[in-house]
C-alpha cells in the first residue's frame, strides 16, 4: 500500500496545533524531488519563518518521527 503523505502531513498538523508546542504551526508541506530522491516536509509557522526537514523514508511512521524532529 502506497501512503499518502501529504495526508499524513495534513493530519499530524492538526495535532500538532492542538499542543502548545505547536500552536503556532500553520502548514506542513511534503516534496518529494523523485529526480535526486529526496523527500522533505517545509514547516510553516505563522510569524513567517519556515524550515525544511529530511524526511526521506519508507514509512509513515518514519515521516512523523522526522517531522517531529524538525518541530522540536
């Protein structure tokens, strides 16, 4: 089964959001370059700034782990 991950971004925002660690999330944007095979989430906050994470994985589960990373 082949997983959404956007979806997966979308649904872990949400979550995300409800915690005060996260409140000020505004947007979780998964990219995969196929051409050099990296897979990266750019987390959105609302005072402007955004950073990108590496989340090149196999599994949804590795995503979310790589993206809390990237929160914490």
């Amino acid at each position: 089964m082949m997983e959404n991950k956007q979806e997966i971004c979308n649904l872990l925002l949400k979550a995300l959001q409800a915690t005060r660690g996260g409140e000020d999330i505004t947007a979780l944007d998964y990219t995969n370059d196929k051409e050099v095979g990296i897979e990266t989430v750019t987390i959105h906050y609302k005072n402007g700034y955004s950073k990108t994470q590496d989340v090149t994985s196999d599994s949804g589960t590795a995503l979310i782990k790589d993206i809390m990373k990237g929160v914490s």
